[in-house]
C-alpha cells in the first residue's frame, strides 16, 4: 500500500492549486538563489564549535536554516535551493553517511535527521514570509542501497528492491551495468551510477510506469509543501520524455543539471524543463579567472546567447556541492571578489553556494561541503559585504525596471584579461568591469565606447582601492 505524507483523498486537487499558485518563469528570472547544504548550514542549537565528520550527519536541518534567514536575507538572496528531503539509507558506508540527501531510499518518507514534515512546512512559510522562493532539489533517475562490496566484481551481490519505494520491484530498473563510456548516452543513461559500496539501481525512465509513479510521487509532494521550484539532479542521465513529463507533472518551475560543456547539448534541456544550470558558462569561468583565459569566457557567452532558447533563465555558478571551491583553485581574493561579481551581474539566474561567500575552501567531495557554522557566520568578511552589495544592485535595477534581467548584457570590451558588459535598458544600466589580473596585477587604462550616454551621471558600486572612474 502507497505511503501518504498527509492524511485525506484530496492530493491531487491540491497540487493543482499549488501549481496555479507557483511563480513564473519570468518572476523567477528575477531571483537569486542560495544553495543551502541542509546538514552543513545551520544547526538548530546554533553552535559555532560543534565538530563536524566531512563523511557523517553534522546535525544541520530545517529548523536551522530558519534560525539563520536573516543571514540569507541581509547577503541580498531572493530565493534559497536546499538539498534533497527525502529518506535516504541509514547506513555508515566506506563512503560515510547520506547527508547529503542523495541515496534515495524512500520518496513518501522525510528524511528524519533534518527534521518533521511539520518543520519543513514551517521553512516554507518563514520562506514565504519574507518574499522568497524555495527549491527542492530532487532525484528521480535512482534509489540507493548499502552493498558488502562491488556488483561489478562480485556477481553474487544483489539489489533487495523491496526495500525501496514506491520502486519496490525489479521490474522498475534497469538491469544491472557499471558505466564504462561517460560520453555515450546509450550507456551513460541505461547503467548505474555507483556499484560498489553503496550501489545507484538506475530507474527504467523510459517505462511508463515509472514515469506514471514519479508523477504521482511529485504531485503529492508539491501539494503537501508548497514549494516553489525543483531542481532535478543528473537530468542528462534520464529520457528525455521522462524529465519533460516530470516537469509538467510538478507544475512548478524546474531547473535541470546537465553537467556537461557542449553548449548545443546543454541549451537542448530548455525544450524539457525550465532551465538549466548553466554548465558551458561556468567551465568557461573558471578558465578565465584562474587560468588567465578571459578571452575563453567572451568566447562562451556568444556560444550560449547563439545556441540557449533564453540564456536569461540559465543558472549562473561558480561554486556548487559537486564542484571545487573556488578557493581550492587559487588563494587569491581579488580574482575571487571578481568572479563573485559575474556571478551575480551577469545574464541568467545567479546561484551562489554556501560558504563561497566565506571564501571556504574544498577541493573534491566531501571537503567541498564543510560546516558553516565554522565561520561564525561573519558578516565583516570581504565577500560577504561585496555578495551583499551586488545583490543590491542586482535587485535594485529590477525594481526600477523589470526588463533589466531580459535585456541581454552587450559585450563593450574583450582582451586577456578583462571583460567589460553593459546589462540593462538605457538608463538602468549597469556596467562591469572584470579583471583575471588579480592582487598583484598592474595598473592599465581601458577605454569603453557605448557604456553611457555623454552626461550621464553614474554611480560606482564598487571597484578596486586603485582604480579611477572616468566618463
């Protein structure tokens, strides 16, 4: 018998509300999202010295991020993304523990260590209240399961799906294969995940009762929480029809995880869902920032304005919980205050992950994904105040003119080392100066035709102590 979050035979009537109720495309054009790591935001007791195992449970939850929406709020952020909700496998692995919310065991239950379904709702409201948006970040291609081993090198280890719900039968996956070819979609969307030590049975997405089942699953779940956009992990690695089918059911805004650099294949995701994460763009950053490689970066920005439907909707990044910190590639600050800067004023939805605006450090999973209650949530840190500033701006110019995040931003200026844009209708404008010279940089002269009208009267945000404003 199928599990229900919520008691009655009125889920579906409900979902529709939720829908109808939902934010649009174009309102969430107009957000900036904070990436929330549930388990490493906040604690409910709110201790900076507690310990925290990079593989174990640390003790964050809902009641934790609701403790700390101010932080959030005061850094500028419209809207908050937090890891995924629902139970996962209570085991202690070779790998750790699924604080991270990634080894779906159960989708109709919640994930206990973070909290009630009551508290959860409550983080909705509080979200709510304050004007923001929530996002719940899903998975829908597998479920999980503790394995004594390596499927792959021992033939005896099996799935016992009747552990796993609502897929609770072979019937639901994919027979079982490791991938070999990450390049090739007949593999990389047919085989699992992970085989050894905590084994990823990949979900037949191409079966309609599968598809029927997550449908029904997400209904129920968008009903009963009121949230407001989903972002659906791995969605390259699913069939196509199965994440369009997704979409429509949840009804809500929906950002798909395409983690890959071809722009033509990434662009592709806007016809399924609502939008991308903007993958080809951050590769592209992270080359021009601390690679020198700015010319790199102007070069990608064409490629995704040619190849997108509506690059505005992208998800700009340069920080996430899969990726380096931008701090474990180079030390230097002022290339970091510069790519927070195209972060937030370039075109698309900004997304910044937390403790990127604490300049953390990580390298590679779990590193990546420390607590931040270690930094005592400083708000005197250098990138704090300047993720704070631009969100400003960033919000400010919307207010005056909601075309500002449609008018795509016009390259005024491309070299080695700097990139120069002009984004907004005339008069709102906001033009931006980025620099890979970093600390130790020189000082050079760059002239812009086009940026303003002659006489305009301009304000500077913000700017390097050595540099000069002249119109």
């Amino acid at each position: 018998m199928r599990q229900s979050l919520y008691h009655g035979a009125i889920w579906s009537a409900l979902a529709s509300l939720a829908s109808a109720d939902a934010p649009s495309s174009q309102q969430w054009a107009e957000r900036a999202i904070y990436q929330v790591m549930t388990d490493r935001f906040a604690r409910p007791a709110g201790s900076s010295d507690a310990p925290c195992d990079p593989e174990r449970y640390c003790g964050g939850s809902w009641t934790g991020i609701i403790d700390k929406l101010d932080y959030i709020q005061d850094l500028g952020f419209t809207a908050i993304q937090i890891s995924p909700v629902v139970e996962n496998i209570p085991d202690n692995t070779k790998y750790g523990e699924a604080y991270h919310g990634y080894w779906p065991k159960n989708l109709y239950a919640l994930n206990e260590h973070f909290g009630t379904a009551d508290e959860l709702r409550r983080l909705v409201s509080e979200v709510h209240r304050r004007d923001m948006y929530l996002i719940v970040d899903v998975m829908i291609n597998d479920m999980a399961q503790a394995v004594n081993g390596s499927m792959k090198d021992d033939p005896s280890l099996k799935i016992d799906y009747s552990q796993l719900f609502p897929f609770d039968d072979e019937k639901y996956y994919h027979p079982f294969c490791a991938i070999t070819d990450w390049t090739d979609p007949k593999i990389y969307k047919n085989c699992w995940f992970a085989v050894e030590t905590v084994a990823l049975p990949v979900l037949n997405t191409g079966d309609a009762s599968v598809a029927t089942m997550i449908g029904d699953w997400i209904k129920q779940f968008v009903g009963n929480y009121s949230i407001d956009g989903l972002r659906i992990d791995a969605a390259l690695h699913m069939d196509d029809d199965y994440v369009e089918g997704f979409s429509k059911a949840a009804g809500l805004f929906t950002i798909g995880e395409v983690s890959n650099g071809d722009t033509s294949l990434v662009c592709k995701y806007e016809n399924l869902v609502s939008s991308v994460l903007n993958y080809p763009l951050y590769y592209a950053l992270i080359q021009a920032f601390t690679a020198g490689n700015m010319l790199g970066l102007a070069e990608s920005i064409r490629a995704v304005q040619k190849d997108c439907k509506d690059f505005t909707l992208l998800e700009t990044f340069v920080e996430n919980h899969d990726l380096p910190r931008f701090a474990s590639l180079t030390n230097d600050t002022t290339l970091a205050k510069n790519a927070m800067a195209f972060n937030i004023l370039s075109d698309g939805i900004p997304q910044v992950y937390q403790g990127q605006e604490q300049h953390m450090s990580g390298n590679y999973t779990p590193f990546n994904r420390g607590a931040l209650w270690t930094t005592n949530y400083d708000t005197t840190s250098p990138l704090f105040k300047l993720t704070a500033t631009l969100n400003k701006l960033h919000n400010h110019a919307i207010s005056i003119d909601n075309h500002y995040v449609t008018n795509h931003s016009i390259e005024l200026h491309s070299d080695n080392s700097t990139y120069a844009t002009r984004k907004g209708p005339e008069g709102v404008q906001a033009v931006s100066v980025f620099s890979n010279q970093g600390t130790n940089g020189g000082k050079y002269q760059l002239a812009l035709k086009d940026a303003y009208a002659p006489g305009t009267e301009v304000m500077e945000v913000w700017a390097a102590p050595s540099s000069l404003l002249t119109m």
